[in-house]
C-alpha cells in the first residue's frame, strides 16, 4: 500500500485544499500533507520489503491495463527526492502571498500526486495518466501565478509538453499492439519483438517527449521563460523534481525496450547533449537575471545526464542516478536563495545588486556552499556524481568527454561570477537596506545545505539505493 499513499496523500489532500478559504490555513494544510507524504516515504523505502512496495488492482481490464504500481531503485530515489523538496518548498515559500492561496496549495499537491504516480506506475497506461496529472496543475500555477509574460510563456510551454505527450501516447499505443496480449504492462512491453526498424522509430517517439520534459536541446527552449514567469515554489518543483520526469522515462521506457536504437541513436543523442551544455553555459555567463542564470545552469547539468544515460557503462548510469538526486536537492537550494533576494530587494538583475555579504553574512555563506555544489567541487554532494559521468563519458569517447569537459570551466565563470556579482564590492541602491535571511528561508536553506555535505562526504544511501537499478538497465543488450 506505500505507493497508493505516496500518490492519495497529496491528492486526497490537495482536493480538501481546494476548499480552505484562510490562506494560513492552506499553508498549514499543504505543509502537513508534505510531512506525511515524506513519513510514509521514509517509512516505505527504509523499513518495507521490495515484496511490500507493489501494487496490482483492476483498473481497465477491457483494454488489458491494470493500476500496477512499483518501488524499484530508481523510483526509491526519486520518491524520496519529491517527499523531501516539498517540506522545503513550502517552507522557504512560506512567507510567499499568492492571490487565492488555497488554489495553489491545492495545485502543488495535485502536481506532487502526479510525480509520485510517474516514478512507481510499471503500466503504460497508468504512467501516462499521472505524466498528464503532474503536468495540468503547472499550466494553471503558471498561468495563473506567473510574471507579466505569463500567458505567452504558458502557451508555449503546453505546445512543447502537448507535442511531447501526443508523440509519447502514439509510441505507447503502438507497442500495445505489438503485445501478444494486447497489454500495457510494462513486463509485456519488455517481452515485446520489434524489428530494427520499429524500434529506431518509437525509439524517437519516445526520446522527443521525454528530451522536451528534461528539457535537452534543442527541446530546450521553453524552459528558461518558464522558470523565469513561474511563481517561485513552482519553478522548484519544475527544476528539482519535474525534470527527472525525461531522465526517469528514458531509464524505465526507453532504454529497456529499444535497446538496438539506443545503440544506434545514442551517439546523436550524446553530441546533442553535449552541445546543449555547452550551449547553455555560454548563454548562462551572458545573464543578467538571475532566475535565468539558474535555468541555464539547469540545461547544462541536465545535458550531463542526458549524455551519461547514453554511454552504455555502470559508472556512467551510477553517476545520473546519484545526480538525480543531488541536482534536485542543490537547485532547489539556488531557488531559495534566489526568491530571497527577489522578495526582500524586489529585483533579480544582478546588475542591481552587489555587496550584499556585508548585509546579509549568513545568506552570503549558505550560498557559497551551493555554489560549491553547482561547480562540483570534492565534499559537495555534486562532485560523486559528475566524476563519475565524466568517467563513464571518457570511457565511452575521449574526445567528446574532453569537449563537455569544458562546460566544467564555464560553470565555474558564470557561478562565482554570480556570487561576486550579488555579494561583493559595495553595496547597491538595491542592497543598502537589506537585512539577513531568518526563520523559514534560513531553516530551509541550512537543510539543504547540510544535504549538500552530507551527500559530499558520504553518497552511499544513493548509491546503494539506485545500484540495482543500473544493473537491470545494462544487463539490457542489443
């Protein structure tokens, strides 16, 4: 029963939230349903058989798909990512005023529903039902809580995802009628035969929405307007949870049952990851706001992974495994320190700001440790992981491993440029009354920081989590 909690919880709740017309109130009830969602989390992964973390009820048995639902390595993990961001979103946002409160609240955990229903569902069905449930919710937190280029930013965002999740349904129809049942689980899609050629084109089918989700480029290009217009909190669950919708599908939907195309594809789709980091770095040093410095940022990390997933070796896939987790926990974090700074100084344009570490010591503090952690320096939880996709991309290829061995150069310029931009020299027009980040924001800022040292000094709990995982998913041979 832990998966169906980890999917009723925030959508029970989220639908009562619907109905709370104190803001004060939804706020609580938002938060506690996150708290509960990471106890059962905790308590499932932690003190629960593999043989207790599956689910299997009729659901649509006319159309041969059931509500099977799993916790597997990989879906451990990324559970575990979403049940700890929530509590941390909501706390950092806590002081946040959002028009109709309890609407968003009741959306966040609508969405949190659908990304848990995402990393447990083992029908394709079932699968793409709670990938349209993560996404509806965002459109209306978007649409409704946004900037000033909101509406426009909105729209282009549901064409991308639409395309994506209308090329994803059409791959999954097909393969359900290649089944010999006529089925949507996925242990009849593995057992399926394809030919070389069908695989080569649900191969893109399938890669297009999943690459849109992550996003890689050159699907890219809807993700910098929409962190940038998104309310705060959802640009976090965007950025730290939602993006490893793409990388989760490639690893469970993908790579297991086109393992032919991915051999033949992948090396596409290792230079297009590669150049999309490069890409995105060199834009990432021109920004001046800083909402799409950090979205930028996002790209070139998301292209490491993409890259590593594609390279055919263990120590590559452990690395995106470990990564996964540790991006989501290190962007939330820049989040925060970002929303801080908007809400207090009214400005994100680092241009504006500067000297904001004689004002604001402890902030300047927690942010240079995240900043550590966007640069992959050793004892921040980042470095494990990016050696060791490096690794695996040298492994794979020299020559394309040096080449996105110098987006490791470019993160280093625009991430300290950024903190000597915002914290040091004199202190602006912006900053000359700013005061000090305190309670909720610090709170939630020392967590994720502890996380990032943590994780630095001792990745094991991922890796042990995620190691089965990477070696089902290689045992796959073309």
């Amino acid at each position: 029963m832990i998966p169906v909690l980890l999917i009723l919880i925030p959508l029970i709740t989220g639908l009562v939230t619907c109905f709370l017309k104190e803001t004060g109130l939804a706020r609580t009830w938002a938060m506690l349903s996150a708290l509960a969602t990471l106890a059962v989390a905790v308590t499932g992964i932690y003190f629960y058989s593999p043989a207790q973390l599956s689910f299997d009820a009729a659901w649509l048995p006319a159309l041969g798909s059931r509500f099977t639902l799993s916790l597997d390595g990989m879906g451990k993990m990324l559970v575990l990512l979403t049940a700890i961001s929530y509590p941390v979103i909501f706390l950092a946002t806590n002081r946040n005023n959002y028009p109709k409160a309890s609407s968003f609240y009741a959306l966040m955990l609508l969405t949190q529903a659908g990304l848990m229903g995402v990393f447990v569902a083992t029908d394709a069905l079932v699968f793409y039902f709670f990938w349209e449930l993560a996404l509806i919710p965002v459109y209306f937190l978007c649409s409704i809580w946004g900037g000033e280029k909101r509406i426009a930013t909105t729209f282009k965002f549901f064409i991308y995802t639409f395309i994506g999740s209308l090329l994803m349904l059409i791959g999954i129809l097909y393969m359900y009628f290649q089944t010999a049942d006529h089925s949507f689980a996925w242990k009849a899609f593995y057992s399926t035969a394809l030919s070389g050629g069908q695989q080569a084109f649900l191969f893109w089918l399938f890669f297009i929405a999943f690459g849109i989700k992550m996003p890689v480029f050159p699907l890219h290009t809807w993700q910098p307007d929409a962190y940038e217009q998104s309310p705060t909190a959802t640009t976090m669950v965007l950025s730290g949870i939602m993006v490893k919708m793409g990388l989760f599908g490639v690893v469970r939907w993908l790579i297991p049952f086109f393992p032919e195309a991915v051999h033949q594809a992948g090396h596409i789709v290792i230079i297009l990851a590669v150049i999309g980091m490069l890409y995105a770095s060199f834009i990432a040093i021109r920004q001046d706001d800083l909402k799409r410095l950090i979205a930028y940022s996002s790209i070139a990390h998301i292209g490491l992974m993409c890259a590593a997933l594609f390279v055919g070796n263990n120590i590559g896939m452990e690395g995106v495994m470990v990564q996964m987790f540790n991006h989501g926990i290190n962007v939330i974090g820049l989040w925060i320190v970002a929303d801080a700074i908007e809400q207090q100084l009214g400005t994100r344009k680092l241009s504006e700001l500067g000297g904001l570490a004689q004002k604001a010591p402890a902030l300047a503090i927690l942010l240079v440790v995240l900043a550590f952690a966007n640069i992959a320096l050793p004892l921040t939880n980042a470095f494990v992981g990016e050696f060791l996709m490096f690794n695996g991309l040298f492994r794979y290829n020299i020559w394309i491993a040096a080449v996105a061995c110098i987006s490791i150069i470019l993160a280093a310029v625009y991430t300290l440029n950024m903190v000597q931009k915002i914290f040091y020299g004199e202190p602006s027009t912006a900053t000359a009354n700013a005061t000090d980040v305190s309670g909720n924001i610090r709170l939630a800022l020392v967590l994720v920081v502890l996380l990032v040292i943590f994780l630095g000094v001792y990745p094991q709990p991922v890796i042990d989590l995620t190691k089965d995982t990477v070696q089902a998913v290689l045992a796959v041979k073309p």
